[in-house]
C-alpha cells in the first residue's frame, strides 16, 4: 500500500512536472522579451535622434545653398548694372566698400589707442597695458577685414 500512495504520489508529480516546466520557461521567455522591448525601445529613440539630425542638417544645407544663390543673384545683377553704367559711377562704386572699411579701421584704431591710453594711465605698468590692449574680438575684425579683400581678389581674379 505504501508504494501504491507513493506510486500515485511520483504519479502526480511526474504529471506536474511538464507544467512546472512550462511555467518557469514562460517566465524566461517573458524576461527575455521584456529584455528585447527595452533593447527595441533604445533602438527606436537612437533612430529617432539620427532621423532628427539628418533633418537638421538638410535644413542647413538647404538655407546655406539659398543664402549662397541669393549672393550670386545679387551680385550678378550688380554686375549687370555696373556694365552699363558710366565710369565715374563704377569708380564711385568701387569707393563704396574700401572707404567704409577705412572708417571702420579708423574708429577702431581711435578706439583701442583710448583704451590703451586710459589703460597705461589706470594702471602705470606698460606690460600690463600692451598686453590686454590685444582682445579676441580684434582679431576677429581684422581677419574678417582680411579675409573679405583676399577672398574678394581671389574671385575676381577667376573671372
């Protein structure tokens, strides 16, 4: 009798194993596709990201390439109005750019010779005075100065 109870009793748990088995696989199963979604999910927000730098950057093309057109157009009407205008009006013209530039070196050199004035007056020390008289801010004036007249003759030289 006891074997019979204890057959019966292996009987049963032999009968629950498989289900057991297929519940604790149903749970890794569940942990490994919770698992995927999150690994999905990162995915899908790098693809987003991707998606919305490559927007950003054909937007920028895309106005860099109108701004540049739009230059071209301009100056190739002024061109056009300068080929049929008298020569006095295209040397005047061509006074325009320079003296402008002149007068904005100008009033910077008044500026900065001020301010190093003052400066050596304020503080006494020369070295001091010579040495913040130069700022990043000039730098960036007179390359953009330069760069305008170099790259201008470069242009036109190409003509």
């Amino acid at each position: 009798m006891l074997l019979s109870l204890l057959g019966g009793l292996f009987g049963g748990l032999l009968r629950f194993a498989p289900e057991l088995l297929k519940f604790l696989d149903g749970k890794n199963d569940r942990e490994h596709e919770l698992a995927m979604m999150d690994k999905q999910l990162l995915f899908l927000q790098e693809q987003g990201k991707l998606k919305i730098d490559e927007a950003v950057l054909t937007t920028n093309a895309t106005v860099q390439q109108a701004q540049f057109q739009t230059m071209m157009s301009a100056y190739q009407a002024e061109q056009v109005m300068l080929s049929h205008a008298s020569t006095w009006v295209n040397n005047i013209n061509a006074l325009i750019r320079p003296s402008v530039t002149f007068g904005v070196f100008t009033l910077w050199t008044i500026c900065r010779l001020a301010v190093i004035f003052y400066s050596f007056h304020a503080t006494g020390d020369v070295k001091e005075t010579l040495v913040n008289a130069w700022t990043a801010e000039d730098a960036a004036l007179l390359s953009a100065i330069a760069a305008y007249y170099f790259v201008g003759r470069t242009l036109d030289k190409q003509k």
